[in-house]
C-alpha cells in the first residue's frame, strides 16, 4: 500500500502542477501591462520650398496658381530647389512635372525662352514638323520623348535618312499618357539645322517613314567625327586617324645565283 500511495501522491503532485501553469499563462495573457511607452520625437530642421501645384506639361508657364510652398526637410531639399514663388514666375518647365514634385531649375527653361514647344527645343537644334499617317507613325506608338530613325524610299531603294531623331511633339502635343498609343497627322523633330535641310531636300523625292527605337539604343555610340576641311595635311591626318587599317603584305623572293641551291626569302610590307 505505501508503495501505491507513493505513486498516487506523485500522479496528484503533477496534475496539479500542470493546472498551475496553464493558470498561470492565462492569467498573464489577460494583464495589460501598465508600462507606458514614451515615444521621444526626434526634430528635424524644415524649410519651405516651391512644388508643383498640379500636373504639369512641358511648355507649361509657372505662376501662383500652378505652385505651391510645401514644408521640406532642410538636408534633403533637392538641388536647384526654390524657396521662392516670385523667382518662378513667367519660368517655363521642359520636362512634365508631377504634382507635389519639388520644382528645380534643370527642369526649367532659361528666362525669356517663351512658353509651349518653344522652350524644349535645345539651343542650336530646330523643331521640323513632317505628315505622317498611322503606317508612317507605327500605329501611332510614335509619342512625344521617342526616337526615331527617318527612312526615305527613292526608285523602290529605302536608305536611312537620320538615326535616332527624337520627337518633340505629336499634333499640338507636348505630352501623351504613358502607354497610350495616338494616331495624327503630323509629327514634330528636334534637329540640326543640316538635318532640317537633308529632310527637306529628301521629302520630295520619295516617301518618309520612321521607324521606332528602344530609348536605350545608341546612347553610348560616339559621335562619328566630322571630315576636316579640305587641304593636304588635314587629309593625310584624316585618313591616318580614320582609315581602316590594312593587312600588311608579304613578297617572297626565290634568289638563284649560278649553280648554288637557290635560297627564299619573305619580306613584308606594312600599310
């Protein structure tokens, strides 16, 4: 019996050690703890420059009714930023801005440049408009902020006219939603003013079509140089510089002299 009611002590012993702790756990789990969590805000020193009040156009002129002041941390105030309307007014944006995008002066035209297509043509290029129809401008996927290169077709032969040409506009539009393809009559190019003149002379010969390129393509080729201007030193310099280079050549010579073994030799000549 004593050994029975040893074990029976000891079964008793651990249920009601195993009732204790889920007691105890749920007791816990019902507390709220009365610890107060005192959140320390840490302050950063503000500043106020000048955002965008609404969705702007390239060509868009800047006034009050556009701009907003809005609080900015003053360490990440972006550079070229304004604290300023009044130093915005009459500005003209050559990039579309979002609404509530801080306004910087590498988005602006230079004072005096006007307003609409004007202010986003680069100094020294022109904006040339040509007809196109919906198979000329690629099922009118050809959008503002594209490029293009310009092929012409003379007596059933197509040559590239000019490689990748951006578009400054389509129709009167500096600006087209994202993704969204527009058929239109015309469509406008930013160009050299040699280029405008080879379009010119090549548009009544034949027909213009484009052809439509990844904004990525062509961004690292270099420029190809310019050939100098005519005379005998700058040419010989031109083709030493540019000319591709030549496989050297090789003579081989059979010398035989009277009643010897006759002896070869290859000599090579380099371009």
């Amino acid at each position: 019996m004593k050994q029975y009611g040893t074990l029976i002590a000891l079964a008793v012993a651990v249920i009601f050690g195993i009732v204790a702790v889920i007691l105890a756990n749920q007791w816990l789990s019902t507390q709220v703890s009365d610890e107060k969590v005192i959140v320390q805000e840490q302050k950063f020193p503000m500043t106020k420059i000048v955002v965008a009040g609404q969705n702007l156009d390239i060509g868009s002129m800047l006034n009050e009714q556009n701009l907003l002041l809005a609080d900015w941390p003053k360490a990440n105030a972006p550079q070229g930023s304004f604290e300023k309307i009044e130093d915005l007014k009459e500005r003209v944006t050559v990039t579309r801005v979002v609404a509530g995008v801080p306004i910087v002066a590498a988005e602006l035209a230079a004072p005096g440049s006007g307003a609409g297509l004007v202010a986003s043509i680069e100094p020294g290029m022109r904006a040339m408009a040509i007809r196109v129809n919906e198979v000329i401008g690629v099922a009118g996927f050809v959008l503002p902020n594209t490029f293009v290169d310009i092929i012409s077709v003379q007596n059933n032969v197509a040559k590239t006219v000019e490689k990748r040409v951006e578009v400054l506009a389509i129709a009167q539009q500096t600006f087209v939603e994202e993704g969204k393809a527009k058929v239109v009559s015309t469509v406008t190019l930013e160009l050299t003013p040699k280029q405008v003149l080879k379009l010119s002379e090549t548009i009544p010969k034949g027909p213009i079509t484009l052809a439509l390129l990844n904004p990525a393509e062509g961004m690292d080729e270099p420029p190809k140089p310019e050939p100098p201007k005519p005379g005998p030193k700058a040419t010989q310099k031109y083709v030493r510089k540019y000319a591709p280079k030549k496989a050297d050549v090789q003579f081989k010579v059979e010398l035989i002299q009277g009643d010897r073994k006759p002896e070869n030799f290859t000599f090579k000549y380099k371009n």
